[in-house]
C-alpha cells in the first residue's frame, strides 16, 4: 500500500498469494484488509494497475467493485499496457 501526501487516494502497490494457496480465498481476505486499512488512515478511494492480459486479477478488482477509469501503454517491461481501477471506498469520512 501506498499513502502520498496530501491525497485521499490510496494505492495497491502490490498484492500476492503464494502459488500453492492460490483459489482459497486469501487474495480478496487481503484486499479487503488493504481497503480497511486505507479507510482506517481516513483515505477515500483506492486505486491500482494490473497488467492488461492478468484476466484473474481484473476479475477479482470488478468483483469487489474496482472500476476501469483508465490506461498506463506499455507500462509494464514487456510492453503491456497497466489497466487502471478504482474503488470508492465505504467509511471514510472527509477531514472537518
């Protein structure tokens, strides 16, 4: 996770499960914590990149209610482009 300065918007930087847990349930279980964390530090959206061609993992973002608002070409070393999502993100309260 990352928290820039100044922003209410947070950022999955990363999230991975070891290949031989894989389809028990962890990812989201992390994903969700990841999203309690970024409302517990007052953020009020969460946003990430996946690569275009990572078909699970886009999967599981639209299914816990990220949303495509964008494209990163040839963001990744191999030339793929980054699909970008976001998420608003239930709890947060706006500073007073």
């Amino acid at each position: 996770m990352l928290y820039p300065a100044r922003s209410k918007l947070a950022r999955l930087y990363s999230i991975a499960v070891a290949p031989h847990v894989t389809r028990r349930g962890i990812g989201p279980l992390l994903l969700a914590e990841a999203e309690a964390a970024a409302v517990r530090r007052r953020h009020r959206a969460m946003r990430l990149e996946v690569h275009e061609h990572n078909t699970r993992a886009i999967g599981r973002y639209e299914k816990s209610g990220y949303r495509l608002f964008g494209r990163l070409h040839r963001y990744y070393d191999d030339g793929g482009d980054a699909l970008r999502f976001e998420k608003p993100l239930e709890g947060a309260k706006s500073p007073a």
